[in-house]
C-alpha cells in the first residue's frame, strides 16, 4: 500500500515525497483512512513508529478547509513536554509546507505575549502542553468552543506527569460532538477511563514497540558499584574504549545530568546537557550544538529527552537504570533508529537489580552483561571532603597520577586504543548471569512527589514517577 492509497490530497503526497517517505508505516497505514473519516482513534503506539505523520498528515487535510477566528483554535492537540510539541509542530510545518495552515505552540518556558497574539489571529492548529493551555484559558486567552479535533498525545506520560486532571478538565471545554485522536504506548486502567470517558466509538490500532523488537540495537548490562565516581570512571572507560560517535546519556536525576555533564568537560569530553529545569531556549540550545556536531554527546533526563528524533546516534549509555522499564525502551530507541545500528549500555549497580529485571521481564529477553570494568574507588580525602558538612559535592576532577586510563582524553588521543585497555574494546559476556539478590532491592519509596518532573523544582527525581512499583508487567 502506497501513499496514494491512502485517500491524502496531491499536495500532501507531495510534501510526503519531498520528505523522503516511499511507504507509508503500519501506523499511517491503519490510522491515516479513519482520521479521513472523521473517527474517533485509538492509536496504541510509540515514538519511532511514524505516529506523528499517522496523525498531523490527515489533520493537514481535514483543516484544509474552513477559517481560524481570533482566540478559536480549530484543533489541538495536547502533547506532554515542550520537545514534543516542538516537535510535532515542525512535522506540520514539513508536511504544510504547500498548505496555508496557521499553528500556534503553548508551551511553557517561552514568553507568552508572542503566544498569545499568534491566538489572537486565529489559529488552524494549536499544540500545547496541558499546563500553559489551562492557564492561558484561565485568563480567558483562548476559547475552546471551535476546536473540533482534538489529539490527546503520549497519554500514559500524561499519566505520569499527573496532567490527566488537566486533560479531563480540557476536553469538558470542547464540543461534545468533536473528534478525537489518543495516542498511547501503553494502555494503563486510568487512560482506558479516559478514552471510555471522551472517546466515541474509536477504532483501536496498536502497532509492535519499535525498540524492544529493534535487533539492530546491541544491549550490554556493565556491573558497577554503587557510587556516583565508580560509575562515572566506568562512564569514561566506555566511553574511550566503544568507539563512540554520539552518544545520548540518561540519568534519572536533574542533579546528575548536571554533575555528570560538568564532570565529562572537565574531563575532556564534549558534552552538552538537557533536563527539565532548563528555560525552552538553552535546551533548543543544547539539542542544536549536539545536532550540528559542536558537541558529540549529550547528558539529558527522560522527560527532557522523550520522543526525541535525532538521527545517527551511535550509543545510548543509561548512567542510572532507569526505573519504568517503559523508560528503557524510550532511551534505547534513541540509537538504532531508522535502520542503522546502535548500542546501549546500562551501568547496573546492585541497587538496580529489580529495575534490571522489569525490563528484562518487558522485553521478555535477558540482556548480557559485561564483566566488571576494573574502575577505581573514590580517593578517601574525596568522600572525606564531600562529606564535611556545608561543602558542596563536586564533579570528580581529573586524577593527577601517571594511568593512561585517568589522563584527561586530549591527552590521550594519539595513543593507541590497544595500549590502554585492550580488554574493554569488545564487550565480555559473562556466561551466566547474575542473579539478584532480594536483598538488594531498592527501598521503595512511594512517597516522592509526583510534580517532580519538566518545570517542576529540583527535588532529585526527575524520572517517572516510580509508580512501576504498582505496574504489573504480563507474565
Ligand atoms: P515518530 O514515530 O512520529 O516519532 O517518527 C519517527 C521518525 O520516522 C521520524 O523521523 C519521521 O520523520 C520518520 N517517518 C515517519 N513516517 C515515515 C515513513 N513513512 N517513512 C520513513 N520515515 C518516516
């Protein structure tokens, strides 16, 4: 089935054709028709799947028709991040390119006065975060009483980010008899309520996970021990020793991105860093210098990071596992896409035994682990240091001893690979792996707060919600 079939005008076959696409994916193939129809879709699917043309393609010729009133959207669509609805907005200005469709973005971050005058021009598209939406409605900036489509996107990171309230709150403001998209990677009892609740009649698609059957994806586990420097030399030795092109680093805190950013330049490396506290401006910034090659690798939390679409990264390296096996998916995804190879590593210390074994349990496969890096333990005058009370924890500065291992990298560069640590350049499978032990479970901490996320102050957890400790995975 070909583009063609699909029922799309001849303008948008041509954007399509000018962005490169020969077929149409399982999701655009499924999806694009019943939007055309004006149905109502529930679209069980990921990032990577092409989700975003499945639903911004049909609306591009629905919209085509009909005029914007000032402070009346036509349609809207909700997305849970500012990258994501920067994103999908840069898919309608590709795909729109030969309609005259006008958009507006409502995220939080950037100065609203240029928002709000772009609403009140009338807009054909609105793309928002719930947060902004619901306070610019508030100040009665915006009427939702025209908007006859709306697409509800990544509902299960609503879920998480606690924005369900606002969505529920969102879709009373529109027309009853509107169509509505929801797109979601998982289908969790509170978004099933949602869909019964503001869907009608959907037609349901779920296309397969692209990362989890991604084989061109490599996954190592690299056993660790549990401390920030352990893991951050580990960091480096991989880093030297895996032939590293680019490489997107996770980590489950804000505060680590940051220290771990500052600790790999100080190192050497060309780092940049992306997490929720940053303003909209300096995390487009940050994406930009990595995406122009100014710096080849990029430290960033999940939230920032979702859905991200950035081409030809070589590796993914989770500094800390990430607890929502979900989340795995999403961050390993980010290598490996559109047909080249990648690979991911994951530092596991033993804290991390049953985050390990959720996802290993998701993706229904067991992950090889390497054996031990041989990384050293934090000098004792540094704990010492770090521990005084008052004194800020610093980033690991480089060690001053003669190790090649140790030396910053521009030191190292000329020196063979071979010379300094040979036994790490192709990864060694341990022949069995190691069991967890119950004991060394994480403490399950239930009572973090949910609000901890993209704007959200820096309380240390910037991952989901470890609500995967309700989340039962099927046996
Ligand atoms: P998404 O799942 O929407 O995040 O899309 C993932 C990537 O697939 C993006 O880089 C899209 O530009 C790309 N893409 C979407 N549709 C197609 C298609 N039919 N053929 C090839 N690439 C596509």
């Amino acid at each position: 089935m070909s583009f063609a079939d699909l029922g799309l005008s001849d303008e948008l076959l041509k954007a399509v054709t000018e962005a490169g696409y020969t077929d149409p994916t399982p999701i655009q193939r499924q999806a694009i028709p019943s939007v055309l129809m004006m149905r109502d879709l529930i679209g069980i699917a990921q990032t990577g799947t092409g989700k975003t043309a499945s639903f911004v393609l049909p609306m591009i010729d629905v919209l085509a028709e009909g005029r914007s009133r000032a402070r009346m959207p036509r349609s809207l669509i909700l997305e849970p991040t500012r990258e994501l609805a920067a994103q999908v907005a840069e898919n309608f200005e590709k795909y729109g390119t030969h309609h005259k469709l006008s958009m507006a973005l409502l995220i939080g971050g950037v100065q609203m006065g240029d928002q709000v005058k772009a609403l009140e021009k009338g807009v054909d598209v609105l793309i928002a975060t719930p947060g902004r939406l619901m306070d610019l409605f508030e100040r009665g900036k915006i009427l939702l009483t025209g908007c006859n489509l709306l697409v509800i996107d990544e509902a299960d990171r609503m879920l998480d980010m606690g924005f369900i309230p606002d969505i529920e709150n969102i879709c009373t403001k529109l027309p009853a008899n509107r169509q509505t998209l929801l797109f979601s990677a998982t289908m969790p009892p509170p978004i099933k309520k949602l869909a019964d609740k503001f869907l009608s009649n959907p037609k349901t698609i779920e296309v397969a996970r692209p990362a989890s059957t991604n084989t061109n994806i490599t996954q190592w586990l690299v056993p660790v021990p549990n401390s920030a420097f352990a893991k951050r030399e580990a960091l480096r030795r991989l880093i030297d020793d895996q032939g590293v092109t680019t490489a997107i680093i996770f980590c489950n805190r804000k505060t680590t991105v940051r220290e771990l950013n500052k600790s790999l330049k100080k190192h050497g490396y060309r780092s940049a860093e992306i997490h929720g506290d940053m303003d909209q401006s300096s995390r487009i910034a940050e994406l930009d210098r990595f995406k122009a090659g100014d710096v080849n690798i990029l430290v960033a939390s999940d939230v920032a990071a979702r859905g991200l679409d950035i081409k030809g990264v070589s590796h993914v390296f989770n500094f800390d596992a990430p607890w929502h096996p979900d989340d795995y998916v999403h961050r390993i995804g980010r290598t490996g896409r559109a047909g080249a190879t990648g690979t991911a590593f994951t530092l596991v210390s033993s804290a991390d035994a049953e985050a390990i074994d959720n996802i290993e349990k998701l993706q229904g496969q067991k992950i090889d682990r390497m054996g031990a890096l041989p990384v050293e333990e934090e000098p004792a005058e540094e704990k010492k240091g770090r521990g005084r009370k008052g004194s800020k924890p610093k980033a690991d500065a480089p060690k001053s001893d003669k190790k090649a291992a140790d030396k910053p990298r521009e030191a190292r560069k000329d020196e063979p690979r071979e010379e300094r640590r040979p036994e790490a350049r192709e990864p060694r499978r341990e022949t069995e792996a190691r069991e967890p032990r119950r004991d060394d479970r994480p403490r399950r901490d239930r009572d973090r707060r949910r609000d901890s996320f993209d704007d959200g102050p820096d309380d240390g957890w910037n991952g989901p919600v470890p609500d995967f400790l309700n989340f039962t995975i099927p046996a």
